[in-house]
C-alpha cells in the first residue's frame, strides 16, 4: 500500500470496515512532500534511535525505518497495531519495535531508557500537548522532538514573551529545547482532513538553563501557578502565594512587581525560582 495515497488509504478502510476516530487524532498523512519534510526535519542517521507515539498506519514510521533509523512505535488502536505488526514489522524485524498502548500509561523511565536520539510523532490533537508534556519535562527526553500538531498549538510552543500565545507550555518547552516552526500544514494534507490547520514543529535540546532537576520542577509549579492569575501583577500574586514562592521579591532580584506572567524572559523565571529554592 502507498501510504501516502488517498485512494489507497481509503480502500484501506473500507476493506476493514476501519472508521478513523477523530477523538484518537485519525487523521492519515496523505501528502509525500509534507512527509518528507517531516522526516527531514527528525535529521536522523542511520542506527539512531526514534521515540514515535501514534504510528497510525505507519507513514511517518516507514519514511524513517527507510532512513535506517532504529523505531519504537507506540499505537493504542489495537486495528492499527495489528496492520503495523502485518506489514511494517515483518519488513524492518530487526529495526522496528512496536508497543501496543496509551502513550499516557507507559513507564517513561522504562521507555527513555533506550536514550533515544529523536521523538517524532503525528500527535492526537486532543491529548498531544499532555504526552509532550509528559516527554520534555523527564531528564532522559531525547534531543530533537519534531512533531505535527495544531497550529495554534504550535504558535504557543514557540511563543516569545510578551506575546498572548505565551504560557505554560511554551516556557516549559523553551526553559530546555529551541523551538522553531518549520511548516504550516493545510487540513487536505490529511485523510480525513481536520478542521484546523497543523504545524510542523522541531525542537532540539539546548544547554542554557542554569536550573537543577529539583529547581525545575518547582519552575514548573511556579510558572503553572503564575499563569493561571496571568492577568494579575506578579508581585500581588507572589504575595499570596504558597510557599516558598510568597517569600519571592520581584524588586529585590530587578524585576517589576508590575508586570505580568507572559511577559517574563526564561532568565527572569530561573531568578524567580533561584530566589526561593536551592540547588
């Protein structure tokens, strides 16, 4: 079957009474040229070894496996999970292992401790910001993570301060990875097309935070407890604070107690989290 195929794709699905479930994120990459800029923008050699949740019907998956790269695939619809193990798996035995299962419900210790080079994945719309949520936020997440996801979406992984899209999951991302929209994707690139448009999104590993693993995690509870008042001035907000972030002086470390969440530099957060925890 050629993948990228609409007509063969949706002969797929008719032969095997497969309807695409648009809670899953079902929504078949169908276009070559935006598949090869995909899997260009992985920039994987040959023998490393990619991270892919939602494989689907393994486009992605064999545009990689055709790079020599090493895939574990991980696919919740059992359908999907047996055509992949039909095909894909019988032509690449020796590089392609796929697991069965919610992404959300595997060990990430466990996974990530294959140290793999790249994450790539064509995310479900409605559960893909938490599964990247999830990757990033572990110490062993792999380099480069280049995934398809919801243009909006997208906008607020990349987002610079003092913009409306910054929020949690932009300083989450960008406080370890740069992040760069590579493509805007239109909704016929799939089948069945979604209703919005996609991005292409690349991330790759940078080595500018300053933070240890313990101070991270209380940035990440700081920066979520931040935005949910983000209209408010910090220095009010702080004040009411749990601790330890209610002993935080804005003035004392040079920043407004005026200003606001979105529009603070990931330098300001990590003096932020460093006023009020150690390494």
């Amino acid at each position: 079957m050629n993948r990228t195929s609409p007509s063969d794709v949706k002969a797929w699905c008719i032969e095997r009474g497969f309807h695409p479930n648009k809670t899953l994120g079902q929504n078949f990459l169908i276009d070559r040229n935006i598949l090869d800029v995909l899997a260009n923008a992985v920039g994987i050699h040959p023998g490393e070894k990619v991270l892919e949740v939602g494989p689907g019907l393994g486009v992605m998956t064999e545009a990689l496996l055709q790079r020599e790269a090493h895939v574990t695939a991980i696919e919740k619809d059992p359908a999907l999970a047996q055509w992949l193990r039909d095909s894909l798996c019988k032509d690449y035995p020796d590089t392609l292992t796929l697991l069965e299962g919610d992404a959300l419900n595997f060990d990430w210790d466990e996974l990530l401790a294959e140290d793999f080079k790249a994450f790539a994945s064509n995310l479900p719309y409605s559960v893909g910001t938490r599964i990247l949520m999830d990757l990033i936020c572990h110490p062993k997440a792999p380099q480069r993570l280049v995934t398809l996801v919801q243009l909006e979406v997208a906008n607020r992984f990349a987002a610079p301060p003092s913009t409306p899209e910054r929020g949690t999951a932009g300083v989450w991302i960008q406080l370890d990875y740069d992040v760069r929209v590579v493509r805007n994707v239109k909704p016929s690139c799939f089948w069945p097309p979604p209703e919005v448009t996609s991005a292409i999104v690349a991330m790759d590993r940078h080595q500018r935070s300053s933070l240890t693993e313990a101070q991270k995690e209380s940035f990440r509870k700081l920066s979520k407890h931040l935005f949910t008042q983000r209209r408010k001035q910090l220095g009010k907000v702080l004040r009411k604070s749990p601790p330890p972030f209610n002993t935080i002086d804005c003035a004392a470390i040079g920043i407004d107690p005026a200003r606001r969440a979105e529009t603070l530099s990931l330098p300001e957060w990590e003096s932020l989290v460093k006023a009020c925890v150690k390494a």
